[in-house]
C-alpha cells in the first residue's frame, strides 16, 4: 500500500509509521521526536518505518482570484503587485509492503514538526473478499455542500475500501488552495478528511485536471480557459499537477488495476470545456467558443482555442481504443469478480454536456469573395460520436457490467440492451439540470448556420431511456416521478456493495445470486440533521 500526503516544502526527514491495528492506540500517543527515533522500530514489536520519496508539485500557484486562508501573508503580499504567483507544495509517498490481506493495520505519517493522526490502512483485498465497498463520486469542484455529503457518506455506508472517482476535482487545477486550504472551507482534500486517509483512491482525467498556457498577467482561470492542441503548442496543455498528485500505474492516463476481484478500467475521456456561445455574424465573434473562434484571434494560431478538443483520443485505431479492445477482451478482465469502466465523459447522459457530441472538432473556414479567412467555425457530427460510435460497442460486446461517469452535476442512470448499466452520479450541489422531457428543459442549440439538427435537444444522444430511481424518486410538478437528481442543495453520491448478500440488500426482484448492488444516497444541504437516504439500487453482475 502507497500512502501519499503533501507538505509545504521539501520536507526531507518525512516517513510513514505502519503497526499491528493493536498498537493503534499508543501509535497515537508518540510526540513528532519520538516518531522521528531511529529506535522507534525496535520499541514498537512488528513497526514498519519508511523514509518517504518527494517530488514537487510542478506548476502549484495562487493569483488574485484565490481564496486564501489565514498564515500566507507572504503570498498575499507578493499578489499585490504579481497576477500569479508560484506556491511551494510536494507530495511525499512511502510504501508499505508485507501487508496480509484482510489485516487492518495502523499508521501516522511525519513531516518536519507535524505529525498526522492515527489511520487505518489495509493491503489490496483478496479476489474472494467477503465484504467491498467503493464509494462512487465525482465533481466535487469546491462544492459548498461537499464536505458535510462527504461526511453523510462516511457515516451511512463507510468505512470504504476504496474511492472511484469519476474526475473534476477542483475548478482550476494549477490553484493550489483548491485542493487543499481554500478559505470558504471545501478544498478537495480537507472535503474528504473522513475518507481518504484509510481508502485508496482510483480516479480519472475530468476537464477541470486539465491547464492551458501560463502567460504573465494572466489569471489560473484564464490559463485554464486557453488549453491549447499539443499539436499547436507543446506547452498548450498541461495535467502536471494532477499527474503528479495520482501518479497512474501504468504511466498513462488510462489504466487498468483488479481491486479485491472487481477490474477497475479507468479510462482518459474529457475534452478542454469551452462555453457554448455561437454568432451567426463572424464580425460579431468577440469570443472564441466550442462553436467558433473570435474574429480578433483568426490570424494568431496561439490565440485561437480550436474548439472542444479531446485531450486524449479515444477513437477506433488511436492507442487508447487499442489498448481497450484488448483489456475488454483479456482473462483479467473477462475472469474477473465484476467489471466496471469509470470515465468523465459516459456515453448516454441527459445533462447539458452531453452536447455537442464527443467527437473531434471539424473546423470550418469561412471566406469572402476574395478568399480573405472572415471566421472560424466547429461542428460536432453525430455521426463522429466517438463514445457511441466506436467506445460503447465495445462495451456492449464485453459486457460491461457498470459504466460511471460524470461531467453535468447530476445522478441518473440507463440500461442497455446489452445488461451494461450507466450511471452517472457527481455532485448535484451545483447542478447543470437534466435535459429530459419530464424536466421540460432543452439544451441550447447552436445557429443554423451550424449542424444545429446533430444537436440533441433533450434525452440522451444515444437514445436510451433514463431509468426512475427504485425507491425514493424526486417528484415533479404534477406529482410524477422523475428519473434524475438534479436540485440545488441536493448532493449525491453511490456506494458499490460487493458481498454474497447483494441482491438482499437491493430488495425486491433482485437475483439471489447478484454479486454487487449500487445504492445511490441522497443528502440535503438544507436538513443538515437529517442523514442521507438511499433513493435509488440495483443490482449489477453475478455471482
């Protein structure tokens, strides 16, 4: 088991301290000296002590738009007359190793003078583990109502073996208070204090992981807004602090890991965000745009955004795709407990940024009579959808039991043909609403002068229907169930159970040999008392 923690400088005497669950109480009883004893070891039977590895947070930063918190009047000082300034932070890890599976073991970590409390950590469990549970989440994007749904979860459904988290961390990746200390007090981290420092964590690539150029004079946020193609520019795009953060085991952004029998198939799907806005006059382009480039920027190849491109490809023949067909179809994959894909962007969804579709931007030039370039133009072809063109046959054909998503702020969920269950549950906190006939709410769509008619208004671009939740569903106007989570002040989250009991646990009409359920809670910011409540389970998988 790796155990990762940051600290504000290089912090070269760090260590992690491992011990027998029984010595958890006396662990917590040493002062950072005698922590830091080289005899420590010898007075504590069966004590690991391991010399953490640092490595830097290479692009870390605050600028004008940051939230500090109190103590970092240095940095304050030096944002009064600097746009962006760069702040000091690395992550130590150290690796504890002759862990029996099934074994709770105790530990704290150590840097300079501070000390961590005593945790609790355990080897990757075994393929027959009786008991697992994953927390799905994602979006969390300094979400006012995270931590307290963060804490709901703990207490309802925790402890939990492991977090599969579906990307969209923090709002601007390169600012390092929001993953650790901003002021209004739901950084990421501090958000899942009750979670992550006794569960792994197996996350994917969101839109907001990814930081465009870093220009002087220009905020995170507008760094963040300017990624740029690698084919452009070589530093137009950068995911160094996330990389660094969750170093991927197989050194690429997606990766495939067997967590206690379940084959966990993290893949790369998420594009640069860019706003929806489309002029149909390209004089009148004053910002560029999923849609269109800004009439200002078409003679500068480094001022133009190129559209919603995809960070890593995903289509038939790239090396992502590849690597995919052959997982899907290896004896790890195919032998294991329960399959199952995480992924930012799913294939089926009813929120907002299921449109324009996952596909590359086709540039379209626009001229005058003299050939003169007037404007810049993307369509987004149905056709070229690449997630339900070439990624979901794949998934059909393998039988994937459970695909998790994010990206809109919403639950909801769909089953296909096939018996592939989506589900998208991120934080609905700060929701961009469900664009479903039962919402009424329609997706904007660009001018004609675009491929308005590939444009999805409503529903889900690949025609699945979205599923009512089993027990608890939000009612509409007229009193009809609805078939998303999608609320201010709501937040939600699921829990994946695998044990021998599952279809109990999903009620009524569940098989007797299903091998997981996934319950998905629901918690109200504005009832804090009142816990968070299973709306929604089904069962996934056999036994």
């Amino acid at each position: 088991m790796e155990v990762a923690w940051v600290t504000d400088g290089e912090a070269r005497d760090s260590r992690l301290i491992v011990v027998p669950i029984g010595l958890g109480e006396r662990l917590a009883e040493l002062s950072v000296e005698e922590l830091k004893d080289p005899a420590l070891a010898s007075s504590l039977p069966g004590a690991q002590v391991m010399r953490s590895a640092g490595v830097q947070l290479p692009a870390m930063a605050e600028d004008r738009e940051s939230f500090l918190p109190a103590g970092l009047e240095d940095l304050r000082k030096a944002l009064e007359t600097e746009t962006t300034v760069a702040r000091e932070v690395w992550r130590q890890s150290a690796r504890a190793s002759g862990l029996e599976p099934g074994v709770d073991y105790a530990y704290r970590v150590v840097s300079g003078a501070a000390a961590s409390r005593v945790e609790r950590l355990s080897a990757a469990p075994s393929a027959d583990a009786p008991l697992l549970r994953l927390l799905l989440t994602s979006d969390h994007q300094l979400g006012a109502p995270v931590p307290a749904a963060m804490r709901h979860a703990s207490e309802a459904a925790g402890p939990f073996d492991a977090v599969l988290y579906a990307g969209d961390f923090v709002n601007v990746a390169d600012r390092a208070s929001e993953w650790f200390d901003d002021a209004r007090g739901s950084a990421f981290f501090p958000s899942m204090r009750d979670i992550l420092p006794s569960a792994p964590i197996f996350s994917v690539v969101g839109n907001h992981e990814v930081q465009g150029r870093r220009e002087p004079g220009r905020t995170l946020s507008e760094s963040f807004e300017g990624a740029l193609p690698v084919r452009v520019s070589e530093d137009g795009l950068s995911l160094s602090n996330y990389e660094t953060l969750f170093p991927s085991p197989s050194g690429s952004r997606f990766y495939a890991i067997t967590f206690g029998g379940v084959r966990i198939v993290a893949l790369s799907a998420t594009r640069v965000w860019r706003s929806d806005r489309a002029d149909e006059d390209p004089a009148a382009r004053l910002v560029s745009s999923r849609y269109q480039e800004a009439e200002h920027a078409l003679g500068d190849p480094l001022a133009q955004r190129y559209g919603s491109h995809i960070v890593d490809d995903l289509q038939a023949g790239s090396p992502q795709f590849e690597w995919l067909r052959r997982e899907l179809a290896s004896p790890a994959f195919m032998d294991a407990r329960l399959r199952v894909v995480v992924m930012h962007e799913s294939p089926h969804s009813i929120g907002v940024n299921a449109m324009p579709h996952f596909a590359h931007p086709v540039r379209l030039e626009e001229r005058d009579g003299l050939g003169e370039l007037t404007g810049v133009r993307y369509d987004y072809p149905s056709a070229e959808s690449i997630l339900l063109r070439d990624v979901a046959p794949l998934f059909e054909a393998a039988r994937v039991d459970l695909v998790i998503g994010g990206h809109s702020h919403l639950w909801s969920r769909f089953a296909s043909a096939a018996g592939v269950q989506y589900l998208e549950t991120s934080h609905a906190g700060s929701t961009h609403g469900a664009f479903d006939r039962s919402s009424g709410r329609r997706r904007t769509r660009p001018p004609s002068r675009w491929n308005a008619h590939d444009a999805v208004a409503q529903g889900d671009a690949g025609g699945l229907d979205p599923i009512v939740p089993t027990r608890a569903p939000r009612l509409g106007a007229a009193g009809e169930p609805l078939p998303y989570v999608a609320e201010p002040g709501l937040s939600v989250f699921s829990v994946l159970t695998v044990s021998a009991d599952a279809g109990a646990r999903a009620g009524a009409g569940a098989k007797a040999d299903s091998a997981a359920v996934v319950e998905s809670y629901l918690y109200d910011a504005r009832t804090p008392a009142v816990p968070a409540q299973v709306f929604d389970a089904f069962v996934v998988g056999e036994a």
